[in-house]
C-alpha cells in the first residue's frame, strides 16, 4: 500500500495499536468555553442539525495537521463551522462577521 | 488567567503539551468562533439560548458520583446486580439516571477471573451520562493506542498489576452502547451501607484502570 | 423483541432479526472504504465470536456521520476477539480478549 493510499485508508483517528508512548496522567477542568462548546454539540444533536457522528466525521476530516495540532473542543468549532457551512446553515462569510463582531464587544468591554 | 496545559492529541506519535497562556482573559480565535456560531444559531431560532444553559446544568450534574452509586448498589443488592449486567442503561433509569444522550449501556463486573477495561480508540466515546466527562488522558494518543494491544502495560503504568491467570477484556467503544466496569468490592467492608461504599468507588475504578482500594474517604478522582 | 412461540406464516421483514446469533464465528470484512468509517484497521480481516445482539437494531453510524437520521436499520453486535490473534507478539497462551461493537454489514459468517 503506498504512502498516499495509506493516508485515505487510516482516518487521522484510528490509531488502535500504533505506538502510543507513555501514559500522562493530565487532565484540566474545562473552561467555560470548552463546557459551552459540549453543550452546544449535544443541543445540535438533540435537534439534529448535526448528530454525533456527523460530527466525528466533520472533526476526522479536518485532516491530520489539524487534528494533532487542535486541542479537543477546537477540533470541535471547526468541524461545527465547516458542517454548517455544507448544509448552508451559515456561510462563511456570516460567520466571520459575527466573529469581529463579538472580537469588538470584548475589546470595547473586557471582563474575565 | 492562569495557564494551563491543553493536552490535545497528535496522531504522528509526538505529544506536544502546549501551554496556552491566556492574557488577562482575552478569548482565544475558537473561543470567539463558540461564541459567533452559537449567537447565529440562536438570532436564527435554530437553538435557544436556555437549551445551551440548561445543556451545561445536564453535564454539571453528571459525576462519578452517579457511578459509584449505581456500584454500591448492585454491591448490596443482588437483584439489582442481575439487572444491571442484563441492562445497564434501564437499572441506571431505575435510579433516577437518564440518558440524554440516547446511547445504552452495558456494565462489565470485575471478578477474581476476568477484569475489564474501557477505551475508545476512535475518539472518546464514554458513559458520560453515569460518569460526567472524560479525564484528559483517556482522549489522548498513548492511552487510545495502547489499551487495545497491550492493556497490562497500560495498566501497569496506573499502578495496577493484574496476574497473568486473570483474564483482561478490553471493550473498544464505536457505537451506541457505553461500558461501565463495576469493579469488585474489596474486603473488609462486610456490612458497609450504601453510602459508605459509594465514597470508595472512584471514577478510575469504573474504566477500570484501578481497582477499589479500602481507604477512608479520600482524593477525588 | 423476545419471540416465544414461533409463527411460522409469519416472515419478517429486513432488519428485524438479526442475521447473527450469540456465538456465531464471524470475520470482519476485509474492505477499505473511502471516508468515514467506525471499524478500526486493526480489525479488518479478522476472526471473531458474537458475544452480544445490540437490541434495538439502529443506524448504520457510517451513514449517520453523512447526515441520515433514520431509517435502513440493522444489527450491531458486541464482538469478541483474542488479543493473541490481533497482536504479534501478544503472549500466545493469554486468554485476554478485546470487545467491540460492530454494525452488521462489516461481518460475515464464517464456515463451521
């Protein structure tokens, strides 16, 4: 199997018997941002606006960069934003406005 | 604000920890882009914006504490115990534990023959209805990787040696069902109640990385 | 569904039985599909015993992740594997077994 095959065959996820290496015992309470992120992935499958699996799926296809480079809950904005997008629930162009938009509120009026 | 190390996976093999230093608060590009997706969806009336509040009081709510209740109850209650290994989700239910996220259960009992331990390799499918969310460590690369192959390694690392007479069953999660492992009650708690024994039971016990051990109650984990 | 006395004019319809019976030999299918997928690579191939029926039977989450929500449903089983079998140099005599939940159309039955 050739290098570029191989890269369509095994999803950037399934990593099931690969080398790992040792075990780090790490683990952070979420920021509010990460624990509204979750709810929110549970409010759109509720819904159905995007299942669960639509969005392992849409994370997986971020591609390998992104998925090592992400932390988890990013993984999950993206892959919510490039979902959305495909079923033209918003469009990119939306979304950034409103990213400014809410860029500029916290600018004007920081809080922690 | 403080930093904090986010651990994230990297599937060519080379965890880098990067710590993000976040400056008096600022919110980072995908905090900004949760926030902007969200009030969209919301000014669209595709969500509103109590379902994301009440979401997060679900999530708030669900800690190993729910586990261990569902553990000291099928360690006193043998009836209970029958019904819990035939179907795990409906004896949660009979708790007061619903399943918001529609997936079921299957409860795998620790004994001196057999111990369990639960993983997704794929992504980080776990019980989060009867345990809250995962820990770090079980989303990351090593511990994915390793449990499927070689779990006694894995354990090990936990501190957790199990002899080579028992047999260890490693449950891979891909679907709709969720694994729950009740651990074995450990000696010198004859005639504990329910409560009592519930303080013993630790979410660690419950993947099944670490047996329960006989202590008082102590460190939450 | 918990049949207690058989009818047999009655012929069910696909998906409402299962095709697999608890302790069935079964191998997963040696296939590589393009796009999203939930059986690991580390899997294919490979020989195994149905432990468990999954009950309801439920979407096909391959097709769940493209945005289906209902409809077509199948089996998934609770598999048992060996780990001698799927490892190389896991300890030949070990008697210690991996467990996963696999959709019907990635098993087939294997000869007696």
């Amino acid at each position: 199997m050739t290098q570029t095959e191989m890269l369509l065959k095994r999803l950037p996820n399934d990593i099931g018997g690969l080398d790992g290496g040792p075990i780090q015992r790490v683990e952070h309470d979420l920021e509010p941002w990460e624990k509204r992120c979750h709810a929110l992935a549970d409010v759109l499958d509720f819904h159905k606006i995007l299942n669960t699996e639509e969005k392992r799926r849409g994370v997986e296809a971020l591609g390998a960069e992104m998925v090592g480079a992400l932390s988890y809950y990013e993984r999950w904005i993206a892959a919510f934003a490039n979902i959305l997008f495909a079923k033209r629930i918003l469009s990119p162009s939306e979304l950034a406005a409103k990213m400014d938009e809410v860029a500029a509120r916290w600018e004007a009026e920081p809080r922690l | 604000m403080s930093a904090h190390a986010d651990p994230h996976d990297d599937h060519h093999g080379h965890d880098h920890p990067h710590a993000e230093i976040v400056h008096s608060g600022r919110p980072g590009y995908y905090e900004i882009m949760e926030t902007a997706v969200r009030e969209l969806l919301v000014e669209r009336r595709l969500i509103g914006a109590d379902e994301i509040r009440r979401q997060i009081e679900v999530l708030d709510s669900r800690t190993p504490a729910l586990g261990a209740r569902v553990v000291a109850r099928a360690w006193v209650d043998p009836d209970f115990k029958e019904r819990l290994l035939a179907d795990g989700r409906t004896a949660c239910e009979e708790l007061g534990i619903s399943f918001y996220d529609d997936t079921g259960l299957i409860v795998l009992e620790n004994t001196d023959r057999v111990h369990n331990l639960i993983v997704c390799t794929l992504c980080s499918c776990y019980p989060r209805p009867v345990l809250g969310l995962p820990p770090d460590w079980y989303k990351l690369k090593p511990y994915r990787s390793r449990a499927v192959s070689e779990p006694r390694a894995v354990l090990a690392e936990f501190g957790t040696v199990i002899p080579d007479d028992v047999e260890i069953r490693v449950s891979d999660s891909t679907a709709m069902v969720r694994y729950l492992v009740l651990p074995r009650r450990p000696a010198g708690t004859e005639g504990w109640g329910e409560e009592e024994l519930a303080a013993l039971v630790t979410r660690d016990t419950m993947i099944g990385v670490a047996p329960v051990e006989l202590t008082i109650a102590g460190a939450e984990r | 569904m918990t049949i207690i006395e058989r009818d047999e004019r009655v012929v069910s319809a696909m998906g409402e039985m299962p095709s697999f019976e608890v302790g069935a030999r079964v191998r997963i299918s040696q296939r590589h599909p393009v796009g999203h997928y939930r059986v690991p690579l580390y899997l294919r191939g490979r020989d195994g015993v149905i432990e468990r029926i999954i009950q309801p039977a439920g979407i096909d989450n391959e097709e769940e992740a493209y945005g289906r929500n209902a409809g077509s449903k199948l089996h998934y089983y609770r598999v048992a594997f060996a780990m001698a079998q799927l490892w190389p140099g896991y300890a030949a005599a070990s008697r210690d077994s991996l467990h996963i939940e696999v959709f019907e159309t990635w098993l087939e039955r294997m000869g007696e």
